[in-house]
C-alpha cells in the first residue's frame, strides 16, 4: 500500500529541525502504545503499516502489547530493517517529538472536529525561533485564532469561560472571533492566559496523546 504523503509529518526531515521541541523535551523510550495512539489521532500510516512495522521490530508480534517499549534511537537504525519501515520510524518520532501546535491542525481534521484546511491555508506564520522567547530567539509571528480553537477542541487545556477572557485579552474585547483571525504572538506573551496557550503550543505530542484521547473521547 503505498502511503499518503500529505499527511500529517509527510515531510520527516522538517520535523526533525527546527520544528522540533529541544532536546531535552523528546522522547527517548517509544511504548507500542505511543504508536498506536499516534495512528488513531492522525493516521499518520494504515494499519496493515503499521502491523508490519511491528513485525520488524516486535520479534514478527504484530500486535504487541501497548507496554512494550523501544528505544527510540534503536527503531529508526534497527538491523536489516526495510527502507520503508525506516521512513516509518522516523516519521512516528518526527511526529511525537514535534511540539502540539504543527500537529495539532491535522489531529482536529483526521478525527472531524473540523473541516480540513485547504493547502494554501496555514494556523500560524513564524520567523526564526518563534514561540521560543529571548531564550531560544525572537518571538516573532502570528497564529491564527482557529490554532486555539483547536487545542482547546483537542486538550480542553482552558475552560470556555477563560477562552472567551483569552480572546478578550488579545483581541481587543472579541470574545469569539473567526478562526481566521490573526493573533501576534508578542499579544500571547502579555497575557497570563496567553503564556498557558503557549505552554499547550509547545508541549511534545508524545506528552499530549493520552491527554487528547481522553478529552475527545477515543
């Protein structure tokens, strides 16, 4: 089966720079679990892919238990294992140790909590280091509205009472604006609410997936 390339970590190397959450923040042991959550919030791969990959790297278990775990380094360099399966294992880190605010847009349209974006659409416009602050570069950039809409769709890390306030905050007294609406991320940091929604921006996705799948009820 040959895989969808247009989806979510399509393009593993991006992930792995400067898109990545530092180093100190990834993964280093991957529980079968992991993958399992991470396919049904994204389906990043099919399921017949994601048995075979098991397969290689599960002594031929299919269907391993979601305890198992896996280093992390040794899956992507794992002994005889077939180039497609390699790409496998590097999407899946690329993906969990991307930071929730690339992933999040595809996990909110894979699961139908909104329409897909079409692809000349994009939730945020970052220059270098942006979400970072004056520790790892500039804060620079805008996310639109529907970013938060959707973490808070996805993770319920704010009530709707404080989402409201949030939008209050940055937005000049809008409590509900359109998702289209442009927010300066310079608005987020001077903002208590905003630096939570900054917070939930940058968690790893391999700390929020139970979180989501409890929220939305998977």
């Amino acid at each position: 089966m040959k895989r969808d390339e247009s989806g979510p970590g399509a393009d593993a190397t991006e992930l792995e720079g400067n898109l990545s959450v530092p180093e100190n923040e990834r993964i280093q042991e991957v529980t079968a679990q992991h993958l399992y959550d991470l396919r049904e919030l994204t389906g990043f791969i099919s399921g017949t892919e994601l048995h075979d990959f098991f397969r290689a790297i599960a002594d031929g278990e299919p269907s391993p238990s979601g305890t198992i775990i896996f280093k992390a380094k040794e899956i992507q360099n794992f002994p005889d294992q077939p180039r497609e399966q390699k790409l496998i294992a590097h999407q899946a880190i690329a993906l969990l140790n991307s930071p929730l605010w690339r992933v999040a847009p595809d996990i909110a349209t894979y699961l139908g909590i909104r329409d897909k974006l079409s692809e000349d659409e994009s939730l945020v416009d970052l220059r270098e280091g942006a979400f970072h602050g004056t520790e790892r570069g500039p804060l620079e950039g805008t996310v639109k509205a529907q970013l938060i809409y959707d973490l808070r769709e996805l993770t319920g890390f704010m009530s709707g009472n404080d989402l409201h306030e949030f939008f209050r905050e940055v937005l000049n007294e809008e409590p509900s604006p359109s998702g289209y609406q442009d927010i300066p991320l310079e608005k987020l940091v001077g903002s208590k609410l905003g630096q939570v929604a900054i917070r939930e921006m940058n968690s790893p996705v391999w700390q929020k997936l139970q979180t989501i799948k409890n929220y939305v009820g998977r």
